[in-house]
C-alpha cells in the first residue's frame, strides 16, 4: 500500500491490526474517518497545533463518524489572533473547544459597575474575568472572534476577548454586519461558560437561525462591547440553569429586534442605552428574565416596542436613569412580585396600546399610563 504513494496507507499487512483495510479504502479514496472520540492540544509548546486555525484545517481533512468526536483542548494563556476563527465544518456538531479549567465562576454582583459604559469598569471586568477563566482568546484588527457558520459546536470554559474596534471590509456573510463581535452566530452553538468582553461590535450577534444556548450552570458574561452585549436579529438564546450577565455596553445589555431569549437568571447593569434599554425587545421578540436584575443603565431597565411580549417577574428594576420597564405599541409584560425602586422616571410606563402587569410588586417612582393599561395589585 505504501508504494501506492496514498494518504494514509496502512503499510505491511498485520494479524494485529484489524482496520487496515478500512484504512487502504480510505487512502484510495483520499477520505479519512474519525470514528472514535479523540483529543488534540492547541496553542503552546508540545500542542498539536498552533491555534485553532490550524486545527480547524486540519479537522477539514476529516469526516466524523456517529461514533467519533473532536475535542480540542486550548492551553491555559492569553493566545492572539488577527483573523476569526469559523466553525464550519459538516460534523461541527461533533466537535468541542475547551479551554483550561476555571478558577470561578463568573458572578454579575461581583462585576464592577460605577457608571455607564465606564472605562474604568471595563478595565475592572476584565481583570475580575481573567480571575474566572484560565484561557483566554485574543482578537485584534476589530475582526469577530468565533464565527458560527454551522451548527451543534459546544464551546467550554473560554474568555474571548477583542481590542475595541471593528475590521473595515464587507461582512463575513451576506447583508449583514456582524463583523467585530465576540460570536458571531448564524447558527447554533452550545456554551458552557464563555465570557465576552471588549469588542468593537456585539458581544453576541445572532442573525437568522444563529442561536446560543447551554445546558450548564456555570455563568457566562458579556461585559464593555461598543455595541449591545447581545444583538439579536430573529435568532434565539435560552439560558435554563446559567446566570447571564450583561454590563457597560455602549448601546445596552441586549437589543432584539424579533426573536426569542430566555434566561433563568440575568444581571443588567452599568449600560450606556443611546436610547434602548437595559435590554430592548422590538418587532414581537419575546423575553423572559427570570430572578433577574436589571438596574444602573441609563435608559429604562426594560423597553419594549412593536408588539413584544416579555415575563420579567421577580425581577428588580433599580436606579435605571429613564425609569424601569417602558411599553409601546401593543406590547404585553409580566412584572408581577418585582421591586422598583430608585429609578430616574416612571417605574412603569405604558403607551399606545400596551399592557404591563405589575401585581404584587413594589412601586417607589409610580406608574404612567398613556393610551396602554397597568394593572396592579396587592
């Protein structure tokens, strides 16, 4: 087989080897399987490959079977990079990228929060985040960091980090602009722990049928980006055990313009709104923040517009500087048993034909009601 000159060729036949002729079929039709599940190091001395550019590249030679699966390990370090990284891959389903084992687990009351969009807690949540993660991925240029073109990857204990800016040039994918963000997803992607921090876009963009979702209780954040931490076209997030924290973005925590996004438990705080909320539902997108904290944002703590709907219950809506939760257009919340207080307006506002419950729950600021109803309660 060898003097055939093919990839892969077994070599002399062997009583002890029993899959070469699974090898030889592979070799003559230059395929090669991953059947089994296997590991390779990246980054560092001794590892496998140099960045997961080249491991991905690698993995491009390769069909995963149902029986096999790719595990990528990234060395513990601060690894930098000038182009993104793209998972596209047909069996991208059937592949992780893991970093180092975490130090902590990221916690939204431990973010440092004293202004809006504050450089100085930017600095401060970066190092605190650093404390958490002991791999961290680097992007410089303003280019994006991971780029999810096809579905099912699992992402584990990654900090991804950017430089501010955003790449000049056309976006990576048709018509839209998501160039410059931590993720950015056109489809779906498992996260188990991954943190954002510092990009010139989005922290999370999501487009189409992009989605971010995890199965974990280990808290993810996605903290000082230009842009809103999250930015949502349709798109979907569903977060049933992790904390999400969202804080100093330059356009608030979490803009959505259609979509869905659900999250046990979230923690708003510290964003610059440039007229959007804490976190903004547009163009029917429904939201679900569940023990949630959406408070310090110079806009409302939530706004709401175009015939969204939004479960915000046992929730706190504090010292936002526009007041708590705004409603517009035929919109519909549940804030019941929430507490409002400390906010610079209305703690809730109700327009145009709009609904917002807010049975149970504390008022300190009052409730105005244009054209829309608030309906409150003991």
């Amino acid at each position: 087989m060898r003097a055939l000159g093919l990839i892969g060729a077994p070599g002399p036949p062997s009583h002890s080897d029993l899959t070469q002729l699974w090898q030889a079929i592979n070799a003559f039709f230059n395929k090669q399987y991953i059947t089994t599940a296997i590991t390779k190091t990246v980054y560092g001395a001794g590892a496998n490959f140099s960045d997961l550019n080249a491991a991905m590249m690698w993995l491009s030679n390769y069909i995963i079977t149902p029986t096999g699966f790719v595990t990528f390990l990234c060395s513990p370090g601060k690894w930098n990079h000038t182009q993104s990284v793209e998972l596209n891959h047909a069996n991208i389903a059937r592949v992780a990228i893991q970093g180092a084992a975490m130090n902590a687990n990221p916690q939204g009351s431990l973010m440092s929060v004293t202004g809006y969009n504050s450089s100085t807690d930017g600095i401060n949540q970066a190092i605190y985040l650093r404390s958490c993660y002991q791999t961290e991925l680097h992007f410089d240029g303003g280019v994006s960091g991971l780029v999810i073109l096809r579905g099912g990857c699992t992402l584990r204990y990654l900090l991804i980090t950017g430089d501010l800016s955003v790449a000049s040039g056309p976006p990576i994918i048709w018509g839209k602009f998501g160039i410059g963000s931590g993720l950015e997803c056109y489809d779906r992607v498992l996260v188990n722990s991954v943190s954002v921090w510092g990009f010139g876009k989005g922290g999370w963009y999501l487009f189409g049928p992009g989605s971010i979702y995890s199965d974990s209780s280990i808290g993810c954040a996605v903290s000082y980006c230009t842009n809103s931490g999250i930015m949502g076209y349709n798109g979907y997030c569903s977060f049933g055990f992790a904390e999400v924290i969202l804080c100093s973005c330059g356009q608030g925590g979490l803009f959505c313009y259609a979509g869905y996004y659900a999250f046990h438990k979230v923690n708003v705080r510290g964003n610059a709104c440039g007229g959007f909320g804490g976190m903004t539902f547009e163009a029917g997108a429904q939201g679900q923040a569940g023990s949630g904290t959406m408070s310090q944002n110079s806009g409302y703590g939530v706004t709401l517009a175009g015939a969204s709907t939004f479960l915000g219950e046992n929730c706190t809506y504090s010292y936002n500087g526009s007041g708590g939760a705004s409603l517009t257009g035929t919109c519909t919340a549940w804030l019941d048993y929430s507490s409002f207080y400390g906010n610079g307006g209305s703690d809730v506002w109700a327009g145009g034909c709009s609904y917002a419950e807010i049975i149970g729950s504390s008022i300190s600021s009052g409730v105005s009601a244009g054209n829309g109803a608030v309906i409150a309660g003991p």
